[in-house]
C-alpha cells in the first residue's frame, strides 16, 4: 500500500502580466533564480508597510478626536455662544 503525499495547501497563485524594465529584469535575474518568488517577497513587503502606515494614520487620527472631545467635554464649544436661535 502507497501514501500520496500532499503538498501543503499555500496561497492560491495566479499569473499576471506585468510590464517592466528590460534592464532591470536582467539585472535582477543575476541575483535570482526565481524572479517571480523575489518580486512576491518584495510585494508582501510593500502591503504590509502600507497597512502599518495607514493603522499609524488611522491612529493618530482617533487620538486627534479624542484630544479634541476631551477640550469639547470641559471647555464646550465657542460656537455655542453665538447662537443664531
């Protein structure tokens, strides 16, 4: 009796089409075998500095909302002074 091995399931792949620099590719290809691996690599890079750059922003942009309901909830607004009511 013969076991099948199965290869662990990975990301699904597909192919693209991607138009770059003649010179760069060959450049590249003399630091790798596998372009398409080293250009993922490098794009997982690219994705997850973008992400942490927007959770910063997103971040910073609850913390500003906070510091400014913090000042509303003590202070309360100048606009209440000049109602038009």
């Amino acid at each position: 009796m013969s076991i099948a091995v199965i290869p662990p399931a990975g990301p699904r792949k597909r192919p693209v089409n991607l138009t770059l620099n003649e010179g760069l590719v060959a450049q590249a290809k003399t630091f790798t075998n596998n372009l398409s691996a080293t250009i993922e690599q490098l794009l997982v890079s690219y994705v997850e500095d973008q992400q942490q750059g927007l959770q910063a922003r997103r971040r910073l942009a609850d913390a500003c909302a906070a510091d400014w309901n913090a000042v509303h909830a003590s202070v309360g607004s100048f606009a209440d002074e000049h109602s038009t009511l």
